[in-house]
C-alpha cells in the first residue's frame, strides 16, 4: 500500500501546536516554581518570627515579673481560643498515633489503681449499677472500671479512640460506647456513678460544663 505523503503545511500546524504545547507547559513550571519560591519564603518567614518571639520570651521570662505576666496571658489566650470543635480537632489528630497520652506508662497505670481503690472504699459492698465513664479515650482504664459496673456508657469525643476502646473491650459484654461530647451533649439518663478521668482539666471554660 502506497504510503499517503503528508502535506507540508499539516506538518507545520503539527509543529506549531507542539511548539504552543510546549510554551504552555514552560509558563505552567514557571508559575508553579514560582507558587512554591513564595510559599517556601512565606514558611521562612513565619518560621524567623516565631524563632524571634521564642528568643524574646526566653530573655524575659527571666524576670519573675514578666515570666508571671506571659504565664497569665497564655492562659488566657488559650481561655478564648477554647472551643468545642478546636478540642476535636486536636483530639483526633492526637489518636492518630496510638496511646498518645501514654497511659500504658506505670504512673498512669498506678493513677488508674488508685481510682479504682477510692471506688472501692465509696461501695465496698458492691458494684455501682449504671456508670457513666467520660473520656474512656482508647478503653485502658474503661476495661478495669467495667469490673466495678453492673452497665458502663464510656464515651469519648474522638471516633478514633472509640474503634480502639471496642476492640480492647470486646469481651465485657456490660460496656457500651458513644461519641460524646461533654462541652455540649446532654446527659440522657441516670447514673449511680459518673467517671471523668484525664478530662476536667482540658476544659478550660468551666461554663462549659
């Protein structure tokens, strides 16, 4: 079969749009490395400020007067920015490593005992019919506190640490648990005991509460 000769000005359009094709990728890398030029000057730029405000704050937080002063402030800084959905966010990015508050360590294990002993001395007789356990995070202490409980409703803001507490809690069949949020959802029923361990201290609007 003859080959079909192409004619010369198809040729030349075909170059042409390679050409333009060309051009266009040239600007697009060349706005994107620009993107980038800027963006990585702007990170420089936050980076030497905040490296700026820490060298600043380490020369007067030498002086009692000011170090007292900024201690106030940030507590009172942290104070407004509290909110509901800021401590979410936190939480879950938190639980994206397991055991993030490292309550495996002894002396969290030693804190969790000695809940259990004060439950222990409040109802030696017994356990406590319907519990209520705020803040259960990944089910360490939820799962020794079930031994204390007729039914436990552990409940915790992040998802994450919930999935993680119902695996570890698989077994105990008086333990249910449920996304809960203590700055806003309500409290549906009635407990013999309610546990908030870890918790109260991440709250810093006791309004809230």
């Amino acid at each position: 079969m003859p080959a079909v000769e192409r004619p010369p000005f198809a040729a030349a359009c075909f170059v042409s749009c390679n050409t333009q094709q060309l051009a266009f990728e040239r600007i697009q890398f060349t706005l994107l490395c620009g993107h980038v030029a800027i963006k990585g000057a702007n990170l420089r730029k936050q980076g030497a400020l905040y490296s700026t405000y820490r060298s600043t704050r380490k020369v007067l937080e030498k002086v009692p007067l000011f170090r007292t002063a900024i201690g106030y402030m940030l507590e009172i800084k942290s104070t407004v920015v509290d909110s509901s959905e800021r401590n979410r966010a936190a939480v879950e990015e938190n639980f994206q490593e397991p055991d993030p508050y490292g309550f495996a360590r002894d002396l969290e294990q030693f804190r969790f005992q000695r809940a259990l002993e004060f439950l222990r001395l409040a109802k030696p007789d017994g356990v406590f019919p319907s519990v209520l356990g705020v803040g259960c995070a990944e089910g360490m202490f939820t799962r020794m506190l079930a031994e204390r409980c007729g039914t436990l409703l552990a409940v915790d803001l992040s998802a994450i640490a919930l999935q993680r507490a119902k695996q570890r809690c698989s077994d105990r069949s008086n333990i249910e648990f449920a996304e809960w949020d203590v700055r806003r959802d309500p409290i549906n029923g009635t407990f013999d005991l309610i546990v908030a361990t870890g918790v109260l201290e991440y709250i810093l609007r006791p309004v809230y509460v």
